[in-house]
C-alpha cells in the first residue's frame, strides 16, 4: 500500500513538473512575440514617419522600401512593403541556420520574424510624427522602444532574424567572432549607402536610433557578459547535466554536499554561461528540478577554454 502511495505521489509530482515545464515555456513564446509587437510598434510609430533607418537587415529592407517607392515609383500607396523585404532576406538566413541555432530557438525567430512582417504592414504609420518638431527626440524613443523589444525577444529565447542568425552561424565557424563584429560591419555598410542616397543629418540621426536601441538591448539583454552559475539540486539523476551538455554544449563541473540544516545530501553543479544562454539554462533546470536553489554571479573574466559565444 506504502508503495503504491509513493509511487502515485511520484507520477503526481512527475505531472506537476510537466505542466509547470509547459507553461514556462508558453510564458517565454508569448514574452517573445510580445518583444516583437513592441519593435514593430516603436519603429512605425517613430522612426519610420522621421524617414529613419534601421540598423542591420532591417535598414537594409528599409532602404530598398525607399528605393523602390522613391526612386523607382512603385505604386505601394500607404502599405509598407520594408517588412515583406525583410521576411524575404530572413528566409534564406534562416534555411541555412536550421541545423545550428536550435528547434526552439529556430522556431521562436520564425515566429517572431513573421509577427514583425505583419505588424509592419499592418501597424498604421503616422501621416506626420508624432513629434513634428522634434527628430532627435523621436530617434531617442523610437530607439528604447525598438531596443527594448529586441532585447525583450532576446531574453526570451527568441530572436529577431538578421544578424543575430548570422552572428550564430559566423561563431560556429570562427569561436573568436562576435555578433557585435557583424553588426558593425553591416551598419557600416548600410549607412555609407544612406550617405550616398541620402543626406548627412538623415545618417546621424539614424545612427543615434542605432545606438540608442543598442544600449536598450543591452540593458534588457546583454549578449556577451559572462555569468557563473551554481546549482543545488536534490535530483540523484544525470538528466540535467545531460541536457546542458546537449543544447548548450557547455561544460559542467559538479561536487557532492550536504545541507547542514536538513542533513541531506544535495548536488552542487557549476555551470559557466553567456547572459545570452542564461534563459536557456534556467528552462533545462527548471525542467528537471523546479525546486533547484540556483545562484548566479554576471560580470566574470573568464580565462582558460571557454567557448565565447553571440
């Protein structure tokens, strides 16, 4: 009878932790498309009706809106097409990272890079600004509210296509390479073609919306701040561990404790992450024991061979 007392309060605890583990991860899904809500909002309703460009695969989709509408004389009327331009430089990019970036990180990008086309087609863009009078005050807001969606998507597990992908890709090709080299790079590129399509003050504002979404992001998410990471858990099993080697391919170093207050024999695993890869880590924990005391310490000089990665 005992044993089958046990074994229903096993299965029970089991379902307890399956249901916690999906709704975390719905929670995370909607904190992504949320971020992409937010981006697509902050950039139609200020910087696109300043004329403004995005950095990276979004200024580039942007730029070739202007062209085409501009220069070209396409009949688009009111409906912006630079989020259709954008899904379509987003598909092969992401074709090609299939296989390197994840299934769930994969298919939060998709569903965020396919909100972000739709929204930007279908969020109205202001005949005239918001603030008509006042173009750096529109990049400064315009940039925290973009910011603040991409880093919000970032955190999430999600991603917002572009450079971030390819920066995924270029890492695993080069352990050296950053996505802040990719990003800098495409930027650029990008506004040395506004400079020549454009005018000057059109490039300085768009690089002080560029700056002022970046730091946004980095307050939300910083990609490249290393975290230490200690966990105490009570599971005897190696599920945990197995599973940060799988999808974070990180190495883990573990040590046997005892609790001084319950006297019970607990595992202490020490784990080394990027901030990018800490939201990662928590779901693989929160999976196997959502009891586990966790503690993390950002900021760490690491030395040694330790994987750098976005």
């Amino acid at each position: 009878m005992r044993r089958r007392e046990k074994m229903d309060r096993a299965s029970q605890k089991l379902a307890d932790i399956e249901k916690k583990w999906k709704w975390y991860q719905i929670n995370r899904f909607l904190g992504s498309l949320a971020g992409a809500v937010i981006y697509a909002a902050g950039l139609n309703l200020f910087i696109v009706p300043v004329s403004l460009y995005s950095g990276g695969i979004m200024g580039f989709s942007q730029v070739f809106r202007t062209v085409l509408v501009e220069y070209l004389h396409f009949p688009l009327q009111n409906f912006d097409i630079a989020g259709v331009i954008y899904y379509l430089i987003n598909v092969p990019i992401l074709l090609l990272s299939m296989k390197r970036i994840g299934r769930r990180f994969f298919a939060k990008t998709v569903m965020c890079v396919t909100a972000v086309t739709v929204l930007l087609s279908v969020i109205p863009i202001p005949d005239q600004p918001i603030l008509p009078e006042d173009t750096l005050a529109c990049c400064v807001i315009g940039g925290i509210i973009c910011g603040l969606g991409m880093g919000l998507a970032l955190k999430c597990g999600g991603s917002l296509g572009g450079t971030d992908i390819v920066g995924v890709m270029l890492i695993k090709w080069r352990r050296d390479f950053r996505v802040g080299k990719v990003n800098l790079i495409t930027n650029i590129v990008l506004y040395s073609i506004c400079l020549f399509l454009f005018n000057v003050p059109t490039v300085i504002y768009s690089l002080i919306y560029a700056a002022v979404s970046s730091f946004a992001i980095d307050k939300v998410h910083a990609q490249t701040i290393n975290v230490e990471v200690r966990i105490i858990t009570k599971t005897r099993d190696e599920e945990m561990e197995k599973g940060i080697f799988a999808q974070l391919d990180r190495g883990v170093t573990k040590w046997e404790a005892v609790g001084a207050y319950t006297d019970e024999a607990v595992h202490v695993l020490f784990v080394l992450v990027s901030k990018y890869e800490l939201g990662q880590l928590k779901s693989i924990v929160h999976k196997h024991d959502p009891h586990a005391f966790v503690m993390m310490n950002e900021g760490v000089t690491v030395l040694g061979n330790y994987k750098t990665r976005l």
